[in-house]
C-alpha cells in the first residue's frame, strides 16, 4: 500500500517531497481538491496581475515526474476509516493508505453577521478560487469592503490597489496588523494606503450586509448606524480548519484543529498531521517544517519539531518593507522598550532582564538577521556594554580553531 499525503500547500508538498527524498522505493499518493499547487502568501499578487497561476507554485519544475509521485488533483477526501486503513473520496472510490499524512489546511471564516453567510459576492482570500472569482467580479464594481485588517485582509486590500473600485476596509481594533505591527509602523502604511485611495473604518463592528432584490450586496450597516457601500465583500476574519472529514473517525481533534506531537503523529497510528489543518501557529514556515517531521517519522526517523519560534512576518505594502518578530507590544510594564527612527527607517526592540521578546524593523531591514537570532535562542545581551541596535553577531559567536561557529 502507498504513502499517502492529503492537501498539495506547504505542509502537503514539502511531506510528498521528504517521503521521496528518503525512501526511493514506497508508492507516494498526494490528494487534494485543489487541481494547481500554489502558494497562498501570494494570492494578491494573482489579483494585482504581477503573477499568472503557474507563477504561483512554488514547487520544483516537473515536482511531481521528479519526484515520482501520483497526483490525484481535485479529488476531495470526505472521510476516512482508520481499521481499514482507507480514505473514502468524493469521486466514490477508496484509497487503502499504509501511512498518511493530513495537511488539508483551513478555509475562511465568514462570522455570523446577517446576511453575510447567504449573500452573492461575499469571498474569503484563502484558496485560488477565492482570487479567481474577486479577479472576476472586482471590475465590475464600483465598491469593494474588506473585513478584517490582518495579514490576509491587507494583502487583500494590496492586490485591489489598481483597480477602478473603492476600496473600503472594516476593522474592529485600531489599526491594520494588530499582531505584526504597533501604531507606528501601521501608520506608515495607513497613510501610504490613504493616498492609494482607501478608507478605513477602525473600532466598528459589522452588524448586517444590506442586500438587493437578487441577494448581491450593496452595503454593509455598521454598529454605528454608518452604512458603507460595497458590491463585492472580501472576508478576511479568520480561518478554521479543515477538518470535518474527520468525524466519526476517532482521530482526536480540539476547538482549533486536528492534534498531533512533535513527531506529527495523531492518536492513531500511522496517521500524521502537519500544517494549518492543527489551527496552530497557522504561518508558511512551521507548515513546511511540521511537513518534514511527519514524513521523516512515517520513515521511522524518530525527528522532533523542536523550532516553534513562528511569530516572524514579513511585508512589503507599496514600497515599505517591515518584520515584525516575537512580541511587538509590551506585555506589561516589567517590559523594556528601545525605539530608534531615522528618516524612513524604524526599528522597536521589546526586551527583558537581557532577554529580548521581540522587534519590529521597518524601512532597512539589514539588521532582522541578528534580530532573529537574539530572539529565537533567547541570547541574554546583559553583558554587552553597547547600544542595543549596535549589537551585532560579534558580540556572542566566535569560531573555534576548527572553524566551528559557536555562541
């Protein structure tokens, strides 16, 4: 029987890859509904038309003829019986596994505001169908609202820019990157994003989506009493991951997700998870790596995912390019901050009895490098006598005569 590996993104693909790479012998099945491997980061610039659907996969040339793997794209998996080791699919077929791995990712989630789950014109930005169909409507509109300001509402909202729309965007906190940026470094782009011709409603909240005698929607009614105009609503409030195939299949499951260890093995054996399908950490990085440690494990390489240090973003919205790492506000007052500005460069270090939890550089990002490391090993900087954003990496690593480069 074959490996199997559910869902084609990071996790999925990078699972499919290692599999290979290791053992040149097992049969590798990799299922997905979706029928193109592509990169979910990216998906604005589909809509800002930088790339084309093959620019968007980011798997080697000829992935799956050089890797020898089977694709069995759009093919959803519905279910799965772990006694007899088989997923049922939605062609009506059963694929026996002898190990499988689940990273089905997640879906967009639509909150329960009226009318906003029924409505025409209502889309997530989360799989190429979203940006597909937005690509389709969007210049046909006159007014476009995005709801929520996180990472995928303003990547949203950047791939929107050029076209002839108003783009409106509704947040209830007050700025856009509540967990990347402070107000500072949201600023920059609010103001930037102001002279693209957005508006902004921040501390709203959406109560209705006001609809015509055909159920397309013309505004949406905030708690205000304000009405904002808007033909085409992109949701961008959330995610919650896929995993309904799973009822009734006794693999275990919490409010976020599917649960699995370090090792990405579920509570039945021979079945392993990784990606956002655990509705953890949700970035690309710890998917493609929880994606390595499942299929090293299924390979029986007994590897641990050790490297939860997943806090790390970075962007770059008309031409501000800024990481954000670790804590970016102040826990409580037992916390330090060190703020330094120059002309367009901005940098934040959130730090801690010598400890530092976090930064946020904006403008010149030459020194993340140095930045990342501090913070992901957790590098006490107490005995440096310097200014901390003169620290660099040779205050703490040093080469041994046998040209180790040790801390």
């Amino acid at each position: 029987m074959a490996y199997v590996v559910v869902g084609a993104s990071a996790a999925g693909i990078n699972a499919a890859k290692t599999l290979r790479e290791i053992n040149k012998d097992i049969e590798i099945i990799l299922v997905s509904k979706d029928e193109y491997v592509y990169s979910r980061c990216i998906l604005h610039h589909f809509l800002d038309g930088r790339r084309d659907i093959e620019d968007l996969d980011f798997s080697p040339g000829e992935f799956f003829k050089k890797y020898d793997i089977k694709w069995m794209k759009g093919v959803e998996v519905t279910g799965i019986d772990t006694k007899e080791k088989k997923l049922k699919l939605d062609n009506g077929e059963d694929l026996p596994y002898e190990k499988v791995v689940l990273a089905t990712g997640a879906s967009s989630f639509l909150p329960p505001i009226e009318n906003l789950r029924t409505a025409n014109n209502v889309i997530g930005l989360r799989n190429l169908d979203d940006a597909i169909r937005i690509k389709e409507i969007a210049p046909k509109v006159k007014n476009i609202i995005i709801l929520g300001a996180g990472l995928v509402g303003v990547d949203a909202m950047a791939g929107l820019l050029d076209y002839d729309a108003k783009v409106t965007m509704i947040e209830m906190g007050d700025r856009i990157l509540p967990l990347q940026l402070d107000h500072y470094a949201a600023n920059v782009y609010i103001e930037r994003l102001k002279e693209e011709g957005v508006d902004f409603r921040f501390n709203v909240r959406a109560e209705k989506v006001i609809v015509d005698e055909n159920n397309n929607p013309v505004a949406i009614k905030l708690n205000t009493g304000e009405e904002v105009p808007g033909e085409l609503i992109i949701a961008c409030t959330g995610v919650r991951s896929n995993v309904g195939f799973l009822e009734g299949s006794g693999i275990e499951c919490d409010k976020f997700g599917l649960i699995f260890n370090p090792k990405g093995e579920t509570n039945v054996k021979e079945v392993y998870g990784a990606g956002d399908i655990s509705g953890r950490n949700p970035i690309w990085p710890t998917a493609v790596k929880e994606g390595l440690i499942a299929a090293n494990n299924m390979c029986n390489k007994d590897i641990y995912m050790e490297d939860f240090f997943g806090s790390k973003n970075t962007m770059n919205f008309c031409g501000v390019a800024t990481m954000s790492l670790g804590t970016v506000i102040k826990q409580d007052d037992t916390y330090e901050e060190a703020v330094e500005i120059k002309g367009k460069d901005y940098k934040k270090i959130i730090h801690k009895n010598g400890t530092i939890y976090g930064a946020i550089v904006q403008g010149d990002l030459s020194y993340v490098g140095v930045l990342t490391q501090l913070i992901k090993d957790k590098i006490n900087i107490d005995r440096v006598k310097k200014p901390i954003f003169q620290i660099d990496y040779s205050d703490f690593f040093n080469e041994k005569e046998n040209l180790e480069f040790v801390y």
